[in-house]
C-alpha cells in the first residue's frame, strides 16, 4: 500500500462513484435500529479529503469491498488499487 496516496483524494468524480456504491450497499442492511440511516449519513459527511475516500471503502468487510469493486468503473478500481494493493 503507498501511504502517500492512503492519504492523497481521487478528483470529485471517482469520489462521488465510492460514495454512490457505499450508500447503494448500505441502504441493502436492515435499518430498524436506523444502523443503516447512519452509515449512510456518515458517507455523506466524508469529505474528498486525506484519507475520505479510503475511510469509505473501509468502512466496510472483505464481502462488501469485493462488491464495490465488482460494481466500480475500471478507474474508481484502479484508484482503489493503487492505495491498497488489493
């Protein structure tokens, strides 16, 4: 993993795509302890800054990344790539 990039932001757009894919696999989870409603709103409040995007890929298990990924365009992969070794 290069820490340098860990902490370095994508441009906007690649941000917003691992913003749109967390909230889309968040909004999957049973929400009657609103557990769902505050990941999502936790998302929202990341910031595309230092380590915001990598803090919302890791907010989540092995499976749940695996699903980013298999959703991802090839860019948002190759930036979650770079950062991870994935």
């Amino acid at each position: 993993m290069s820490e340098k990039l860990f902490y370095t932001a994508p441009s906007q757009e690649i941000f917003e795509e691992m913003q749109k894919l967390a909230i889309e696999i968040w909004n999957t989870y049973d929400d009657t302890h609103l557990y769902a409603t505050t990941k999502v709103n936790h998302v929202i409040m990341i910031q595309n800054k230092g380590s915001g995007f990598m803090a919302i890929f890791q907010m989540f298990d092995v499976n749940n990344q695996t699903k980013i990924l298999n959703k991802a365009s090839p860019e948002l992969v190759s930036e979650i790539i770079i950062r991870t070794n994935y």
